[in-house]
C-alpha cells in the first residue's frame, strides 16, 4: 500500500488539484472530526467544476459554477468538522479570511489562528496530511515550482495532529 507521495509543480500541478479533490470530496462523504488548513498565504482557489452539477449529490445547494476553497471548508463545517486555518495576518489573505468569516453559521466551527511567523504549509484531515512549499494560491498549486509530499500512514497522522494541537491549542482554547 502507497503511504506516501511526492508531486512536483508545475508540471504536476494537474495531480496536485486531482489529490486535492478526490481528498475534499472523500470528506464530504466521511468527514474528519478537524481539518488543519495552513498556507502562509492563502486565496479562496476554485477547486470543483460544478457546472454540470456533478457535485450535486455530495452539496445540493452548490450552483452550476466552480466550487472555491471557502465554499468546501465550510461545507464540512456544516457536516461537523472543525476547520482550524493558520495563515498569517497579512492584506493578501483578508478576502479568503472575510468569505469564511461572513458565511460561516454559528453552529459551525470554524477557527482562524494568525501568526506573522507563520510559514508551514499543508492540509491535515483525520487520515492524511498534504505538506511541503505550496500555498492554497493559483500561484502556488499551478505556476510555482513547489513540492507536495501526500501521507496517509496513521503513525505519521497521528504525530502531526499532536504536534498541531501541542503548537496551535493553546490560541483555540484563548477564543
């Protein structure tokens, strides 16, 4: 069994959103219980083209259009996940941040942690973890030349979300 796979972009860029759907859309079937979404910078990218409605059994009330970041993560917050973005304060990050802010429900929940210093990069579900250089921007995932290392070995999930919870608890628990 693959536990582990590295992706270069750009010239894999296409692999890289492939993975990072099918990862999106097993958790709209499944949900974790908390997603870590953390880019230094981050932009509210489209990741579903849902103009054929192919996404209507898994988000019925999603239009005929491309489905962004904003719109998954807070679709599973709707389902139950805690989502936790880290990114940092920064002016380039405010309308992805603002689009969760003013779309989220209260019963959802959904935490932002700011940190200048912050500069990791990744996505961590219940059973996976995307890490390496990419941020969630257009640039990043389609343009840069960055590394995309998928796991999905429990031991090494199980370490990070210790690692997150020992690092980032602390301003989850200060809200």
């Amino acid at each position: 069994m693959l536990l582990e796979r590295d992706l270069i972009g750009p010239t894999q860029s296409q692999s890289i959103i492939d993975l990072i759907q099918s990862l999106l859309v097993l958790e709209l079937i499944q949900p974790s219980k908390t997603i870590w979404v953390g880019s230094a910078w981050i932009s509210d990218i489209q990741l579903f083209d849902n103009r054929g409605l192919q996404y209507r059994s898994l988000e019925p009330d999603w239009p005929a259009d491309m489905i962004s970041l904003s719109k998954v993560l807070l679709a599973l917050a709707k389902r139950g996940t805690q989502i936790i973005i880290i990114t940092r304060d920064d002016k380039v990050n405010q309308n992805f941040l603002n689009k969760i802010k003013l779309n989220k429900s209260e019963d959802m929940i959904v935490d932002i942690i700011l940190r200048d210093e912050f500069h990791e990069k990744g996505l961590l579900g219940d059973s996976y973890e995307i890490t390496g250089s990419m941020n969630f921007t257009f640039n990043g995932i389609m343009i840069n030349d960055e590394r995309v290392i998928y796991r999905c070995d429990k031991k090494n999930i199980s370490e990070r979300h210790i690692v997150m919870w020992r690092k980032y608890g602390d301003a989850l628990n200060d809200r």
